[in-house]
C-alpha cells in the first residue's frame, strides 16, 4: 500500500530566475508540454506539481506568476510567486530534493518556503530556505 502525501510549494522566487528554471517549473506544473532540454531525466523524470485527481480537500492548486512586490521611486520590484498543493503518492516523494534543488538557488525570500505531511497526520515537515539553500527533509 502506498503513502500519500500533501505537498506545498509556497515561495517567492527572485525576479531574475533563470528562463530555463521557470521552463522546468512550467513542465513540472504542467504548462508546458515538453520538458526542458537542460533538466536531468534522472532526477527530473516526470511532472511533480501537475494537478490531477486529488483526495485532498479543494484539489490540487497550482500558480506561477511574476506580480509587483513593491514600488520605489526608482520602479517596481519584481518576484516570481511559487505555489503549489499536489497530493502525492509516495514514489513522487523521491523527487523531491531534486525539485527543492532546482528552486533553492532562486528563492528570494529566507524562511518558510512549503511543507510535505502525510495526508492522515497532523504534523509537516517544512522546507526551509537560506541563503540559496535548504534545511534537509526526511519524508
């Protein structure tokens, strides 16, 4: 039998994220059909944050959007939003430092970045971001 988990991306990514990052967020979201050439198929090999049939409630939820985050007299500031809600079955769950891997490096904001919890359990493992990296998780 299979674990099932929730899984939540919500972070803000620098505004000058590589193009080839935010191609391999859109395959992996779903947005974009072909997966980019530069994303290792080993770590990389299938769609992680596509939506799909979800036992969770309000279903999968996912979001990538560069919106204004201030404004200066000298212009706006941009940052690319990351959100996700995926329910994921437990071989997903093997990816998943490949997929914090990828964003890491580009999260523009330190702290609380998404969490992963089984879906009958309360408690969640939080990804933590810092300094263009991430506190492990153990799932």
């Amino acid at each position: 039998m299979s674990d099932h988990y929730e899984v939540v991306f919500s972070c803000f990514l620098s505004d000058d994220t590589p193009a080839s990052v935010l191609a391999a967020l859109r395959w992996h979201m779903g947005m974009d059909d072909e997966s980019p050439d530069d994303l290792d198929p080993e770590d990389h090999p299938y769609p992680s944050l596509l939506p799909g049939s979800s036992r969770l409630p309000g279903g999968d939820i996912v979001s990538l959007r560069r919106t204004v985050q201030e404004s200066t007299e000298s212009g706006e500031r941009y940052e690319w939003e990351l959100f996700a809600r995926i329910y994921w079955v437990d071989d997903l769950a093997l990816h998943l430092g490949a997929l914090l891997d990828l964003i890491a490096p580009h999260v523009a904001r330190r702290g609380y970045g998404g969490h992963i919890r089984d879906e009958y359990d309360t408690d969640v493992k939080t990804f933590n971001f810092r300094d263009g990296t991430y506190d492990r998780v153990q799932v």
